[in-house]
C-alpha cells in the first residue's frame, strides 16, 4: 500500500514538474515572437545596404565567365575551347572582325547550328554568326568589378541600353548556345531563365557593381 502511495506521489511531482516545463516553454515560446517582431520593424530593408547590392552581380558574373561564355569573349583574338579553356586548336585566330582569317574563317569549320549527334562530342559546334565578341567585351582572365562596369556602359557593352541587355541575355542565339553546346559540354551555372532573372535583378537596383 505504501509504497503505491509513494509511486503516485512521484507520478504527480513529474507531472507537476512537466506542467512547469511547458508553462515556461510557452512564455519563452511567447517573448522570442515578440522580440522578432521589434527586430523585424527595426531592420533596414536589404536592397538600401550597399554589402548586399554588390553581390547582385555576382550570379551573372558566374554564367559569363563560364567556360560556354567566356570562351569567345577574349582579349588575345585566340578562341578558347574546353572547361579549362586552353586555345583553340589548329592556331585558330579572330582576325580583324572576329570571324577567322582569310583562308580559316570560323564558318569553315562552324556553321548555324549545332552538328548531329551521330557527328560525335568533338564536332565543332554551331550558331547563327559565330565569331568571338569585340576586344571591348573582354570576360576571360578579368575581374568582376571590370567586367561589370563595361557592362552597364553602352560605349562597351554594343551601344545598349538596359532593355536591350536583358532582350539579349533572353533572346541573342549566339548567347542561347552557351545553354545548348551539343557534345558533352558543361553547361553555365545557372539556367538562362535564372540568369535573366538575375539581370533583371540587377538593373532593378540601378546596376550596382563590386568594389573589385
Ligand atoms: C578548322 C576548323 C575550325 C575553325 C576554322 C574554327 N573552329 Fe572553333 N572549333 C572547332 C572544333 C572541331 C571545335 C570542337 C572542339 C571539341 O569540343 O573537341 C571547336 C570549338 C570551338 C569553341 C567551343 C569551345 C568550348 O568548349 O566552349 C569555340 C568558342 C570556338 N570553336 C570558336 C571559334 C571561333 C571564334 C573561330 C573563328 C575565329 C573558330 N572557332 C574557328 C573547329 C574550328
Ligand atoms: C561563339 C562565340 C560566343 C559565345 C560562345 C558567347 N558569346 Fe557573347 N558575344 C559574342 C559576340 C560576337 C558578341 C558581340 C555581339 C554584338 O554586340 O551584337 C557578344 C556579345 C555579348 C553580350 C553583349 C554585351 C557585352 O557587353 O558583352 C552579352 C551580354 C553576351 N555576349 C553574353 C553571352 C553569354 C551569357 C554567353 C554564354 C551563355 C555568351 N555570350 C557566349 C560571341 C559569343
């Protein structure tokens, strides 16, 4: 008999122990949701500080200097081919214009699209009016901040405007070829969908660049 009464007793203890426990959780529970709410009316709003405006370019700069992009935006007239784009083979160079030299123009070998599959992975690949981008393009080897600041700047960028940037990041199929290179070629980091939401992005907050 007694020794059930001193079980009961404990039982009791422990539930009243528990009860307390759960009180305490609910205050707790209660001050931590006030608390975020005065954080949430305090804190600045994120696009004002500069820190995280800089970083908006970084999504598009990580799709331009990929290898599928970065391969023809060059300073040196020499293509580049491969992830780790080393020069092109056969002493391929742009020339005056960017589309080969005389004798070796790029179209000899790379015509408006890309080859068949049965032609196999190393098939030179194609679109419309393949060449290498104007010097003033320049994305291999440099940095972010440089690359960013020629851009935004119609005398670097092809005379465009912020509208005609976004319409050729969508629509150019010279740039669309990055997103389907044929062969076993890797593709950008992020989707074309994603990185003109990403441009997007950027010239909605006046185009920031980073600080290098
Ligand atoms: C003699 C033929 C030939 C000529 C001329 C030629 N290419 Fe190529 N190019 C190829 C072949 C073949 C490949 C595919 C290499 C592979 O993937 O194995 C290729 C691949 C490329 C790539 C893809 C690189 C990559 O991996 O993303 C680029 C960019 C390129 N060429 C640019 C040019 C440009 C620009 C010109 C003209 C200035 C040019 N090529 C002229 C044969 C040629
Ligand atoms: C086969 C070569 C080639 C490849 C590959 C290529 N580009 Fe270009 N790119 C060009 C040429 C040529 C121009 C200049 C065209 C013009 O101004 O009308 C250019 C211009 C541009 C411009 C114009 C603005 C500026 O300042 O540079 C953008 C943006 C661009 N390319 C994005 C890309 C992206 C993104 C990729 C990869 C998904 C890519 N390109 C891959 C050849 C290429």
């Amino acid at each position: 008999m007694q020794t059930t009464l001193k079980q009961r007793m404990a039982l009791m203890a422990r539930r009243i122990a528990l009860l307390d426990a759960m009180v305490i959780a609910v205050l707790l529970l209660g001050m931590a949701t006030t608390s975020a709410i005065a954080a949430k009316k305090q804190a600045p709003t994120p696009a004002a500080a500069p820190a995280d405006s800089a970083q908006l370019f970084e999504p598009i700069r990580s799709v331009i200097q990929s290898p599928r992009c970065v391969n023809c935006h060059v300073a040196d007239g020499v293509p580049r081919q491969f992830d780790d784009s080393r020069p092109h083979a056969q002493n391929v160079h742009g020339g005056a214009d960017g589309k080969g030299v005389t004798g070796l123009a790029c179209s000899t070998c790379h015509y408006t699209q890309n080859p068949a599959a049965a032609s196999g992975p190393h098939a030179p690949p194609g679109a419309p009016n393949w060449h290498l981008a104007p010097i003033e393009m320049v994305w291999y080897d440099v940095g972010a901040r440089d690359i960013c600041l020629r851009l935004r700047d119609p005398r670097h960028n092809g005379g465009r405007d912020p509208a005609a940037l976004v319409h050729h990041f969508a629509d150019d199929p010279l740039v669309g070829w990055g997103w389907q290179p044929g062969g076993a070629r890797s593709l950008p980091p992020l989707t074309r969908p994603q990185t003109v939401a990403a441009v997007q992005a950027w010239i909605a907050a006046d185009m920031p660049c980073p600080l290098q």
